[in-house]
C-alpha cells in the first residue's frame, strides 16, 4: 500500500489520508441519492426507542476503503459508493438511544476537528428538538476523531455537559499510554493526541468498561477488538437482537462481499479481520439486526449469506 505501513500484521494508517479526504470532495461527481442524510430514521427495538443521526460523512481514499483490491475491482465498488476512481464518501451515522430516563449517543461524531464534510450532529440533535445537557451517557466505540472528535466544543466546554462517558479498559489504556510515542509507530501519533484531548477532557466522568458489561440494562458490551486495539460494539436486546457495531464493519458494501479484504484504518489487522468475520456471520446465522455507522444512510439492516460472503438487506 502506498500509504500505510505493515509492521508485525498490523496496517499503520498514515493519518494525512483522514485529513486530505476532505480536499477530495471537489474530485466527487454528483452523489446519488441516498448519499446525504435528508430524514431522521426511527425504530423501536425491544425497550429501546433509537434515532439515527446523521453528522454528515467523511470521504476515504480508495487505498485506506479497498489496499487488498485490483485495479479494476476498485472503480466499480467506489462507484457504487458514489466515489470516483480515488475516493468515495461514507456515511456517518449516530444511534441516539432512549430507554427509561436514560438518552445515550453511541459516538459522537468529530464535530470540528475532521472533515468539513462532517460535525453535523450538534445541528441535527436540535433540529430534532434534543437538548445536548439532556444527553445521559456517551458510549465510545473508540477514540478515533470521527467518533470522540466533538466532545469538547469551540468554546471549550463540553458539549455534552451532563453526560457520563464510556470506553473500553482496553482502549483508554493503549491510547493514553505515557510511552505511545515510543512504542506505537509515527502514524498513529497524531490519532493519539485527538484520543488524549477528548479521553482526558473526560476523565472525571468516565468509566471504563470491558466486554460483557452492561451499559444499562439489556445493552451489554461486546469485543470486537482489531480497529483498534479496545474497540467495541454494543448489543442489544430484543427480538432476534440489535447489533451496533461501530468500525468493526466498516463498509456494508465491501466488507459484506470481500469479507476476506482488509481496511487501511485497521490497527491490528488480522485480528480485526477475523473478530468483522465472525460478527457478520453471527449476525447472519442469529438473524440480528446491525446497524453500521458509516453504512449507507440509516445502516439499518441485516447480513444474508451470499455463496461465499455476505450481503446486506436495508430493514
């Protein structure tokens, strides 16, 4: 790949790609529609009453979206993510999930510390008449910018004033390491000063969870380790189940169909092929609901078994 490195079975991202996707939107063709989110997508499952968010969404470059495709297989996929022959636009989408007394957002999305593309879902919380000192819990997946990015607004408060905060052990431990800088290749050190800025800006209401642990009652935490080391998804009960996932999948196109194929972004790449492959095909075999967040807009829906790979059905 051009731009990552592979040391030890691990894809080191180069952290200008995250950054220039913005400057490729001019390089964009007109997005079909279903690109941007226009609607505000409800559903209840079991106790849960959940509202998809858009905050907007974030162009890849084709080297981080497809390293393990041809030449001539990535164009077509990138098309049909709306891209050209060197980027493509993925969704970002934010579960704000109400049971009882409790509203939690799962990721925050990166407010102004990413691309211009993105940061939308402060906008579209009040446009949906919810108060952001209403907000109760905020679950991180993880601490990449495009999830914890908006926790401290422009004015330097946090935006989500009476929230508690939540991250895997694992996680906050591998990015606020004293020693990161030299232990982790230069890649990631520029991930790691946006993790410690949003992590420490709530350390005082924090708590770190780890796989099997309730976040209230019915949503429990699941391992789905690889995109970064502490990554995790959430499920919940009700019905067959509600899967959110988080980056464990973070194409519902190309992980679905290549589900062989890597992401640049992964920071153990082995492991987190292997954890994405047995999440899909449990989500097949069980019948659970997933929702993805940078799937096509709402990323709602369901894994079939297709020949060899997967394909996904929009509830």
């Amino acid at each position: 790949m051009n731009h990552a490195t592979k040391q030890n079975g691990l894809h080191h991202p180069d952290r200008r790609l995250f950054l220039a996707g913005g400057a490729a939107l001019g390089l964009l063709p007109l997005l079909p529609k279903g690109t941007f989110a226009a609607e505000t997508y409800r559903f209840n499952h079991g106790d849960f009453d959940l509202t998809v968010l858009s905050d907007g969404f974030l162009t890849l470059p084709a080297e981080i979206l497809l390293p393990d495709a041809t030449a001539e297989e990535r164009f077509p996929i990138l098309k049909r993510l709306g891209g050209d022959a060197k980027s493509a636009p993925v969704q970002v989408n934010i579960p704000l999930i109400r049971k009882g007394n409790e509203l939690i957002l799962v990721d925050i999305g990166s407010g102004g510390n990413f691309q211009e593309s993105a940061g939308k879902l402060a906008t579209n919380l009040k446009a949906s008449g919810v108060d952001p000192a209403s907000i109760t819990k905020v679950v991180f997946t993880h601490a990449h910018p495009d999830h914890s990015g908006a926790t401290v607004a422009p004015d330097g408060k946090l935006l989500y004033p009476n929230a508690e905060y939540l991250v895997s052990e694992a996680e906050w431990a591998f990015w606020t390491d004293a020693d990161f800088d030299k232990k982790q290749p230069e890649a990631l050190h520029g991930f790691a000063q946006g993790a410690k800025r949003d992590l420490f800006a709530v350390k005082d209401r924090m708590r770190l969870v780890s796989p099997g642990d309730e976040i209230v009652a019915g949503m429990r935490v699941l391992d789905t380790r690889g995109h970064t080391p502490g990554h995790i998804s959430l499920h919940l009960d009700g019905g067959d189940g509600l899967i959110i996932t988080g980056d464990a999948a973070t194409s519902n196109v190309i992980f679905f169909e290549h589900p062989d194929w890597h992401f640049g972004f992964d920071t153990e790449a082995e492991i987190a092929l292997k954890n994405r492959k047995a999440l899909i095909e449990q989500a097949a075999t069980d019948k659970v609901k997933m929702l993805g967040y940078h799937w096509a807009y709402p990323g709602v829906g369901f894994a079939e078994r297709k020949d060899n790979a997967y394909v996904f059905v929009a509830a």
